[in-house]
C-alpha cells in the first residue's frame, strides 16, 4: 500500500474513494485512525475492507455535485459481515444533523444475529457444560448470554 502504511496511529485520513485499495490489512483499520472517504464519485464497497467491529470508517456522498449537501456513514465489520449505517447530513445551511446515537458502541449494538462460535471447558461454578455440550450454565455463560441478548448475535458452543 505505500504511503498508506507510514500513516502513524491517531490521525484521521482524509481521502478520495480511488485511494483507498482493496490489499489494506485490519491494522489499518485501528481505533485509532479515523477514515473520512469520499464515496461521491467511485462507489465505496465497505464490505471488500478488512474493517474490524472498533473500526472508524467514515463515508461522505454528495447528493448533488457540490458539497453542499453531504450524507454521512459509518461502516464497520464484525466477522465476516460489514455493516454500514446512516450517520447524518450535512449542509452548509444546516451544518451536521441527524447523529442518532453519539456513542460508537451504543450506535454498534445490533449485529443482527450474526453468528459467534465459542468452545470451552467446564470450570465450576464459573462455567459448566452439560454433558452432551449442548449448553452451558455458570457465571461467564451468564455473561456471554447477556451480552448476546444486549447485542443481538447468536452464540452457537462449539461441540
């Protein structure tokens, strides 16, 4: 990649959708960089990037051919799934509108059933498998199941 590999950590990149290659790896895509890619012209495909679920990947379209009038969206990844969501407009007569959620991980919570696979071995009272290692009971398969409850992901124990 080049230039885009001496790119130091907490730095917000703002580029065209032409610099941004298919290649980049998921140390790009680190929470500390922050990706602003103008999507006006060349059609962004998100999901082609190696985006990670804390990734700060950033998308601008023009509605007309000037830039006032900008749509806003956040692209991430979690797995093998990449989500884009709307985040907002701007306009030089309105500035930045419609953020629904200002926090990252509050706006990221939905990952619309996407699948985790997960394996473990029996650590009473902390985590118990049931025989047949169908389900698991414990403190930690208390946890994950509220954090899969609150995340909207399947968990599926690895037999």
């Amino acid at each position: 990649m080049g230039a885009l590999d001496s790119i130091p950590e907490k730095t917000v990149l703002i580029l065209s959708c032409e610099s941004v290659k298919v290649g980049l790896s998921s140390g790009h895509f680190t929470p500390d960089r922050v990706w602003l890619v103008d999507d006006s012209s060349a059609g962004m495909i998100p999901d082609k990037l190696p985006l990670r679920l804390d990734s700060n990947f950033v998308t601008f379209s023009r509605r007309k051919r000037s830039f006032d009038d900008v749509i806003l969206a956040e692209s991430y990844a979690f797995k093998d799934r990449t989500f884009t969501r709307r985040l907002g407009t701007w306009s030089s007569r309105t500035g930045l509108l419609s953020i629904p959620v200002p926090s990252t991980w509050d706006r990221r919570v939905d990952l619309e059933g996407a699948e985790v696979v997960s394996t473990g071995m029996t650590n009473p009272p902390f985590y118990v498998l049931a025989k047949d290692r169908s389900r698991a009971s414990g403190l930690m398969a208390e946890v994950v199941e509220a954090v899969r409850q609150a995340m909207n992901f399947r968990f599926i124990l690895h037999k």
